[in-house]
C-alpha cells in the first residue's frame, strides 16, 4: 500500500523559510507524479508544485512561483518542497499526493488528477 509521509512545517515569521519533506513507500511502479497542495482554514484546497518521475519535470502555482523549489532524491523516495520568502498568506496544512501513470493532458495541480494522499503538516506564518 502507497504510504505518503509528510514532515518539515512548523511556525516561521514571514519572510522565512521551510523545507518539507514527503517520503513515498509502499509502491513498485516507476511512472508516477508526486504533488504538493495546501488548504488554508476556510479556503479550497491549493495545487502548489509537482514534480515528474519520468523526467523530473516541474510545476508551479503562479502564487509560488519563484518563492518555492520543488526537488525529489530517488534514492530516498522523498520529494521536497524549499519555500523561501514565505508570507501570512502561505499559512495552511501542506499535503504531498501521488498520481500513478499520469495520463496525457493531466493537470498537475488538481487534487482530483491524484490517487494518494499523505497526512499533511502545518504551516504557520506570522506577519
């Protein structure tokens, strides 16, 4: 069974920064895509970044975009999500999801395009 872990939020003043972890396990299949989503207390779930096991190819929400670095160590199962420069507005519990042999014309950053989902972790950025 397909195991998501998240680790690395925590309570940052704005301006800061966070690393996340997701460690991945529990799977054999070689072509997936491992997503990072957020949902804000009384806000819609937010598709961040994604990134691709085929080629390593990457995602951003035009919210992120330049602020955060998505990155994965195969050795490890674990994709990461550097977020620097982080606002009030980045506040919210970070989930890691996977999608298995993404199809053709998928969207990377809809929930409903992956198969898995971690736990989550907290994020809390004070102004």
């Amino acid at each position: 069974e397909v195991q998501l872990v998240e680790s690395g939020g925590g309570l940052v003043q704005a301006g800061g920064s966070l690393r996340l972890s997701c460690a991945a396990s529990g799977f054999s299949f070689d072509d997936f895509a491992i997503g990072w989503f957020r949902q804000a207390p009384g806000k819609e779930r937010e598709g961040i970044s994604c990134i691709r096991s085929s080629n390593g190819s990457t995602d951003y929400a035009d919210s992120v975009k330049g602020r955060f670095t998505i990155s994965r160590d195969n050795a490890r199962n674990t994709v990461y999500l550097q977020m620097n420069s982080l606002k009030p507005d980045d506040t919210g519990v970070y989930y890691c999801a996977m999608v298995v042999f993404p199809v053709v014309g998928w969207s990377p950053l809809v929930g409903d395009e992956y198969d898995f989902w971690g736990q989550g972790t907290q994020v809390a950025v004070s102004s």
